[in-house]
C-alpha cells in the first residue's frame, strides 16, 4: 500500500531529543494536496490509536507541519473521568490550532506523552479555554473546550510550538509509568504533592 511522504499505514513516533520536536512548526501555507493531506491524516490517526494515545501532532513522526490529530474515545473508569473532567473526544484534524484560557481556573494532572515514552508528570494547565483550528477543507472552527478536552488540545498545540509537557510540569512530581500505575495512579493529587514534594 503507498501512502504520501513514502510513509507506512503507522510510523515510527520520534523521542525526546530530536530536532524537530524542538521547531516551530512553519506557517501552515496550504501547501499539501488534499488528496496527500487525508492520507496523511489517516496515518497520523492510526499511528496515535496503535500506540495507544488520544492525539498526536505532525512533528511527533519527524514533520514540521502545524498538524495535530486528536481523538480520546477510550474507556475510562467513571471515577477518574470524574476527577479529570474528561468526556469523550470525537476525532477531528486540526490545522493552525491555537488556543486561549478562558478565565482563571486551572487545573492540575498526570500527563505523558508519546514522544516521551516511559514517564508522566504533572502538568497544571487552564481547564477552560477557546480553542481555534481550521480543518482539512478549509473551513476555520472556535469551540470551548473543558476538562481533559481542553488538556489534549493545549498539548498538541504546544507540540506545533516546539513545547513539551516536561517544560511545563512540576519536575518533582515525574514519575516512570510503572511508578504512577503502582503508587500514585488512584491516589489523590495532595496526597501525592506530599510524597514527592511538589
């Protein structure tokens, strides 16, 4: 099967320490046929479902483009759904995503991130934000964004800005993978700000 970019039906994710993770993505300029950009966006969004994730941006497979693919459909226990406010997330591609906090309130949570398996880290982010994108065809959206929702977004987007959550995490709080599942995955934030300190 031949994909755009001589890129496989899923590609390789690229690690902290690559250049391009470190870029602002250039100004989106259209550039891309469409016919290339729906493949594109369909590897993209197998690649994010294999690893398992709920988005992943166009630097995160080596490609400077202001791209992100989000989706968040995976079951989740009620109780840590209701702790993090998270819904589920329709997918949808976003061009040129931007976002902006909408009043004061934050909110403060494990996170991770595909390209840098292995560990997570609490990162406190606005809970609300206006966030703005245009899709595939074109046609630009603004939508409110709450919760976990607003969280995916601001992520990605700040991949596109050659940001990393670990630049915004509280770094006594991170933790390998297998710490987090065993020790603090249940357990209340506080609880956990006063074992390690953050």
């Amino acid at each position: 099967m031949t994909h755009p970019f001589g890129l496989s039906p899923t590609v390789p994710i690229v690690q902290l320490g690559h250049p391009v993770l470190r870029a602002p993505a250039p100004a989106w300029r259209g550039d891309i046929a469409a016919e290339d950009l729906s493949g594109l966006i369909s590897i993209m969004r197998d690649t994010m479902l294999a690893a398992p994730g709920v988005g992943l941006a166009a630097p995160q497979i080596g490609l400077p483009l202001r791209l992100a693919v989000l989706q968040d459909l995976w079951p989740v226990d009620p109780a840590s759904a209701e702790q993090r406010e998270r819904e589920p997330l329709e997918f949808f591609a976003a061009i040129d995503p931007s976002y902006e906090a909408l009043g004061h309130r934050t909110a403060s949570h494990y996170e991770g991130c595909l390209s840098f398996r292995g560990y997570t880290a609490v990162v406190e982010r606005p809970a609300d934000i206006l966030a703005g994108w245009s899709s595939p065809d074109g046609e630009r959206h603004e939508r409110e964004l709450h919760g976990w929702q607003a969280r995916i977004f601001q992520h990605e987007t700040d991949h596109l800005n050659g940001i990393l959550y670990i630049d915004k995490a509280l770094t006594r709080s991170l933790c390998t993978d297998e710490h987090h599942a065993a020790l603090y995955a249940g357990a209340p934030l506080d609880e956990v700000r006063s074992v390690l300190g953050f």
